[in-house]
C-alpha cells in the first residue's frame, strides 16, 4: 500500500526557511506526478507546488520565487525548499502522490497526513 510520510516541518521566524521531504513507499509508478498542498482549517486547500516525473513543475502564483519543489526518482522523494517564510505561510502542508494524470485536486490519490509549519512574525 502506497504511504507517504511527510517531515521538517516545525517553527520558524519571518524570513526563515524550512525544506520538507516526503518518503514514499511503495509508489512505483513510472509516470506520476507528487508535490505539496497545504490547508489550514479556516481555508480550503491549496495547491502548492506539484512535480512530474517527466519534469514539469508547477506553482501557485503566491509561492513563485518563494519555494522550490525537487524530486529525488530513486528514492520517489520529492522535496520542498521554502525560503522567505510569512506568517501567512504556516499551514499544515501535506504530501501528494497520484499516477498521472494530475491536472486537478481530485486526481490525487495519496495523501500524506502532514507536517505543520509555524512561521511567527
């Protein structure tokens, strides 16, 4: 059963950074797509960064410049480097994994349970 677990959340100070990782288990799937949403309970979910495994990323347009998604394909890793971290930035982020394609939210399948960032002013 595909897992994905997501760490290096934690709390950090305006202007700070933080890179998150996912481990993926189990997902083994050649052409896919995995990347990062993330929500808080007063908003609806975002899509924030989403990586294929032929190479094509995406953004939200409020994390362009900001963040930084990579993938290590061996190890079915992706990554997420936020820098220049914001109050408004601390939701709970959550890994996402899907066979392709993933042209919207509901074609994810996988869903890790999160990793929370606190970024205080």
């Amino acid at each position: 059963q595909v897992q994905l677990v997501e760490s290096g959340g934690g709390s950090v100070q305006a202007g700070g950074s933080l890179r998150l990782s996912c481990a993926a288990s189990v997902f083994t799937y050649a052409t896919n797509c995995m990347g990062w949403f993330r929500q808080t309970p007063e908003a609806e979910r975002e899509a924030v960064a989403v990586t294929t495994s032929f190479n094509i990323t995406t953004f939200a347009q409020s994390v362009k410049g900001q963040f930084t998604i990579s993938r290590d394909n061996a190890k079915n890793t992706p990554y997420l480097q936020m820098n220049s971290l914001k109050p408004e930035d601390t939701p709970m982020y959550y890994c996402v994994a899907t066979p392709w394609p993933c042209a919207r939210v509901s074609d994810f399948r996988y869903w890790g349970q999160g990793t929370q960032v606190t970024v205080s002013s």
